[in-house]
C-alpha cells in the first residue's frame, strides 16, 4: 500500500474564527525561518515529513507568535538534538536505548501494530 506522507495543515482558519486565533502569520513564520538560517533545520525536518515552514509555525504556536521566543526555543530544540544524537538514535540496538534486553523489554512493554487510518498512518 502506497500513500502520501502525512502534512498537516500550516494553519486551520474558518471564517468563525479571528485572525489571532489562527495562529502565527506566514510573516513571522519567515522572520523565524531568518533567524535561523544556520541551524540546519532541513536535518531535523526530513525525518518527521514536516517541512521548515510547518516547524516554524508550530514553534510560533508554542510561544505566542513571539518570534524571538519561538527562536530560542528552536535553537535549543536543535542543540538538545545534535548534543544527544538523535539522528543517529534509530540506527542503535533496542537494548543500547532501553538500556535492557530485547526480550525483557517485550515482557514489560508488549507492542502490536493494530493498521492503518485513512491517510493511510500506522
């Protein structure tokens, strides 16, 4: 079964609702995608299928479209991430994460994969 990788939407807005209430504007999503021009965000984005300008929305959202605190909170996203080599985290052995062995972690944390919603998401 092929499908699409899942976007979610930039910004849900009816007509119901306020401009503020819409979340961050493409403006400061751009000013934030500025400031962060040498963080390598494209690195952190590839794997989650969302793009730079999602991941600057979403930050914005987190802090109130305060551009310079979504910047700080993103800057330290991205040092927590190069710092704990999380790109590197799905290529190391299930013991070496949990820090137990495979089969003690199935006893405590049996996990099934049930199927597929309509976007075609496990």
């Amino acid at each position: 079964l092929e499908t699409a990788p899942y976007s979610p939407p930039l910004c849900l807005y009816t007509s119901t609702m306020s401009p503020a209430a819409a979340g961050p504007s493409h403006e400061a999503a751009e000013q934030l995608l500025q400031r962060c021009k040498g963080l390598d965000l494209a690195r952190w984005t590839a794997a989650s299928g969302e793009s730079e300008q999602e991941m600057a929305h979403r930050f914005l959202r987190a802090r109130k479209g305060n551009v310079e605190a979504a910047f700080g909170m993103l800057s330290n996203d991205v040092t927590w991430r190069v710092d704990n080599e999380i790109d590197k985290l799905a290529q190391k052995p299930v013991s070496e994460i949990a820090g137990v062995d495979e089969e003690t972690l199935w006893n405590y944390f049996p996990a099934w994969h049930q199927g597929f919603d309509k976007q075609g998401r496990p």
